[in-house]
C-alpha cells in the first residue's frame, strides 16, 4: 500500500474538525451550521437521516438529531461532538442554544447549497436576534472532503474491490435475450452478496443504440446478439463510494466497434496515466478529450471526464472543460471517458484514481479490453 495522506497515530477523522475549524477562522466566522447530511457524517461520523451540526470556531460541536438514533450516536459520534437527542424540533433547539446567555453577537455561516427556503427563513427571519449576522458560505467543508485521509482511502478501496467483484460474477451470467433490468437486477443481488451497503445510484444497463445514452436507466429492452452493453454501478462501504464502467460485446465485435472501444480505452490510459495533482480540472480533462478529438470523436464525447467520489458518488474536485481549480494531493476521482453515436450506440470505460504527491494509483484494476461475451 502507497504511502497514507494522515500520520498514522492520528485516530481516524480526529483532525477533521480542527480543519474545519482552522477554515472558520480565516473566513472570519465564530461558527458554521452545517446542515448537509454527507458533510455532517464527515465531521461528526453520524450517518443518520436527520441532523444539525453547529461547529464554533473554537470548543466543541453539538450535534441536534432525534429519538430514532438515540442509540447509534453512542457509536458512531467522534470526539469532540456532543450529542443532544431532541424530543420536538432540532431548529428550535438549535436556535434555543444560540440564543442562550453569553452565546449572542456571533458571525454564524450556514450552507446556502444545502438549505431548504423554509428552513433559511427560519434564522434569516424568525430568529435574525440568534446572531449578530448570518452569513451564506459554499464549499467549507467540501472542500475539506477533496482531500483523503486514510480512513477514507481504505474504504473508497474497499468499495472498488466490492463492485468489481460483482462484476467479475455478473458477466458471465449475462445472455442474449435477457432484459437490461435482468442484468441490472443481477448486478445489484452480487453487489449486495459482495458486501455492499447499497447503490451510490441506480445501476446504469443500457443495450445496442441505448448505448448511446450516457445515462440511460435500464429497460425491458432485450439484449440482443452482436451488441454492445453498457455497465455504469458502484458499491458503498461505510459509506464511501466507489463507480466503474465498462461496456462488453454481446458475441465477436465488429470492426467499427473495436474501433471505437479501443480509441475510448486508450484515452483512459493516458488520462488516468496523466492525472496530476496540481493540475487544473480542465488539464485533465483535455488529456481524454484532445485524444479522443485527434481520434475523429470529439463531438461524440459530450460530458466531462470525471468527478470526486467519497461519502457521495459525485464530488469536488471536478475534471471538466470549465473546472479551473487545481486538484489536491489526496482527491480520489473517476476518469471516464466515452464516445456517444446516437442510432449505433456508445462507449463508455470508467476507472477510479487516487492522486498522491508523486502521481496516479489506479484503485481498480477490471481490465479494460472488450470483453465479448
Ligand atoms: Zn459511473
Ligand atoms: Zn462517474
């Protein structure tokens, strides 16, 4: 195993907070509340389905949730959040504790990505008195979750390992005639017998010209004799995601298909060979879509190159034509390339990449030559 992005004494997500926290500071905030649930399970390793998290700048955190997960914050909340079960409304108890003596006059920021109307009125003007201003923020904590630590690198690994294992099962149970929601249902019985907690999202299955969709839902569509197959799933484990493609051949492929799979795979190699951190998003994403351009198909290859995965399958940083922010030492992201031809069909080879200080680890390894099944 590569070298780990936390000294290895540190507990694991100990320092997340302290990060947090450190950011606060110099966006001149006494507090953040933290309202989106993948961000809260990420300082606070609560997964539960309903939470508050106020995060002062300096002490501790105080998680707000309810009466369902009484027992399972005994287990899962880290040090340095207190949790409190709330019998009627986390809102109003939130806003109960701002407005305790001695906690007034503060410059708190909420998560205006992450914030129903509703519940932005509630502070923003039933309760304008709990701070002495309310300040809208974007990215704080996500941009902590670009970068991996230890703990999370494991799982993303894990994850991978668990998706491919229930491909390496599914493909050979898949014949002509069988629907795409068949195959789907196959894939998604071996990812749960392989481990995993759930579906990042609905698995992809798409068939002959359905290919062409980069983001069909699979149908009762018959597979038929000579066409392509497209599978775009991913496994979760303890959370975290991992997300892969690869598009099979239903019997001896043609030429035209050869062709075009192997100009896809070989835009792969060179990105996810390419991939620094460091390098700007749409650096990355040129590496696939200048190869792919060269190749014939830069108008076929319609969507970005890739994406963070972590607690949710799409995350920062992002690797596209318009992303001009530098991806970290530590990001875990996806190369996708693909060459979509309405009326014929599509390509589409997805790998997952970690980027260390010293270049690429490729964290699957399904190999990405056609398979004809
Ligand atoms: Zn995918
Ligand atoms: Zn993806």
């Amino acid at each position: 195993m590569r070298s780990t992005l936390t000294p290895d004494s540190a507990p694991p997500g100990a320092d997340r907070l302290a990060r947090l926290q450190g950011a606060l500071v110099g966006a001149e905030l006494d507090a953040l509340l933290v309202t989106a649930l993948p961000n809260i399970r990420y300082l606070s390793g609560f997964s539960g389905s309903n939470a508050l998290l106020l995060v002062p700048a300096v002490g501790e955190a105080t998680l707000w949730t309810d009466f369902r997960y009484a027992t399972q914050v005994k287990t899962e909340v880290r040090g340095g959040v207190r949790a409190v079960i709330e019998a009627h409304s986390l809102w109003s108890a939130l806003l109960a504790t701002l407005r305790e003596p001695g906690a007034g006059a503060r410059r708190i920021g909420f998560e205006t990505e992450h914030l129903s109307h509703r519940d932005a009125h509630r502070f923003l003007d039933e309760a304008r008195d709990a701070a002495s201003e309310w300040r809208p923020t974007t990215h704080l904590v996500e941009a902590l979750r670009e970068v991996k630590d230890a703990e999370e690198l494991a799982r993303i690994r894990t994850a991978v390992a668990i998706a491919e294992t229930a491909l390496e099962r599914t493909l050979p149970t898949i014949r002509v005639g069988q629907t795409e929601l068949e195959v789907a249902g196959r894939l998604e019985f071996e990812l749960r017998r392989a481990g995993s907690e759930g579906f990042p999202f609905e698995c992809i299955v798409a068939a002959g010209d359905r290919t062409a969709l980069p983001h069909a839902r699979p149908t009762s569509r018959a597979i038929g004799a000579g066409e392509f197959l497209l599978i775009d799933f991913g496994a979760v484990h303890a959370g975290y995601c991992s997300d892969l493609t690869r598009t099979v051949v239903m019997g001896p492929p043609s030429d035209r298909q050869r062709a075009i799979h192997d100009l896809v795979r070989e835009a792969l190699g060179s990105a996810s060979a390419g991939v620094r951190a460091g390098m700007r998003g749409w650096d990355a994403d040129a590496i696939a879509r200048d190869y792919i351009a060269r190749g014939g198909y830069g108008e076929a290859f319609g969507h970005s190159l890739g994406h963070g995965i972590g607690l949710e399958v799409h995350e920062a940083p992002r690797l596209s034509s318009t992303a001009d922010a530098p991806l970290p030492v530590g990001a875990v992201v996806t190369i996708e390339p693909g060459i979509y031809l309405e009326g014929w069909g599509g390509v589409r080879i997805e790998d997952d990449v970690v980027l260390h200080p010293d270049g690429p680890e490729l964290l699957s390894r399904f190999p990405r030559e056609l398979v004809s099944l």
